[in-house]
C-alpha cells in the first residue's frame, strides 16, 4: 500500500478508503488537478465555499449533506456528486464519512 502525499507520482496506486484513511490527506496536486480526501465526522461542517474549476465529490463510506444551488443532497456510499466551476457549496458529515474530491484547476 503507497499512502498518500501531497506530490503522488504520475502511475502510482494510493489507497483513498475506507480501509486505512483515519486521516484528510491531498492525494494529488497539480497545475491542472487537484485529488484529496476529506475525513468528515458525524457532525462537523465545512463552511460554504467555492472552487474555481469543475469538482466530483465521492462519497467512499459513510454519508453527508451537500448544500448547493438552494437544495440539500444526501451523498451515501458509492454516490458522486458534480458540480459546476465556481458554484457555492457547504458539507455537514451525518455519518463518519470519507469523500474524495477531485476539482479541476483553471
């Protein structure tokens, strides 16, 4: 198993979850590309914010609330999410949960 880092090599495997991701960690950062996974416990709110490019939110274990665009979704295990550059968004965990976020950088 490689874990994650912040520079993950081109063609390299990383474990995202659930098995063995107790932590928040970015899987891959590029000029162009961003990959992390969230740790979101039951509870905890990450406050509205916005990305400037196109972002997949993929929910790997537990589940969360995401607001956006005036609607609340539940994201349960093994649903992803998409969402337009720029659109404002917030997340509560209603479940521990992992995500993994993948936003394109502009």
């Amino acid at each position: 198993m490689v874990m994650a880092a912040s520079h993950t090599a081109s063609g390299t495997v990383v474990t995202v979850g659930p098995a063995g991701s107790a932590q928040t960690a970015t899987i891959v950062s590029t000029p162009t590309l961003k990959v992390a996974r969230l740790v979101i416990p039951v509870g905890r709110d990450i406050p509205e914010h916005s990305a400037p490019g196109d972002i997949t939110v993929h929910c790997l274990a537990g589940a969360i609330d995401f607001f956006a665009e005036g609607r609340t979704t539940r994201l349960g295990a093994g649903q992803l999410l998409y969402l337009g550059s720029g659109t404002r968004h917030a997340l509560r965990g209603v479940e521990d949960a992992i995500v993994v976020v993948t936003a394109v950088c502009r």
